[in-house]
C-alpha cells in the first residue's frame, strides 16, 4: 500500500509506493489508454479519469 510521508517544513508530502501499487497503476493505465497512443491522446484519456491509491493507516 501506498504510504504518505509528511515533509518537515509542511509545503509537500511524498508518497511512498510498493511494487504492487506501480504495477496496478500500469495495468489501469494500459486498461484506459488504447495502445499506441501518442502523449496527447494519452494525457486526453486520462484527464478525466482518477485512478487511486489505497494508503495505509
């Protein structure tokens, strides 16, 4: 699971990800995004499109 890291002065946290995580947001990605897209079509699809990231307690 993911895990978000608070920075010390407070301006922006870091998100820690597992193997899994990246490998399941890959996966949505290839799911949404047709092949052979070019970058704009890519970035088109996924726009509107959330994907998450469960984050541990």
């Amino acid at each position: 699971m993911a895990r978000i890291i608070e920075s010390g002065n407070g301006n922006r946290r870091v998100i820690k990800m597992s193997a899994e995580d990246i490998i399941s947001i890959v996966k949505d990605y290839q799911r949404i995004v047709p092949r052979y897209s070019d970058e704009n079509t890519a970035k088109c699809y996924l726009e509107d499109t959330v994907i998450y990231i469960p984050e541990e307690l």
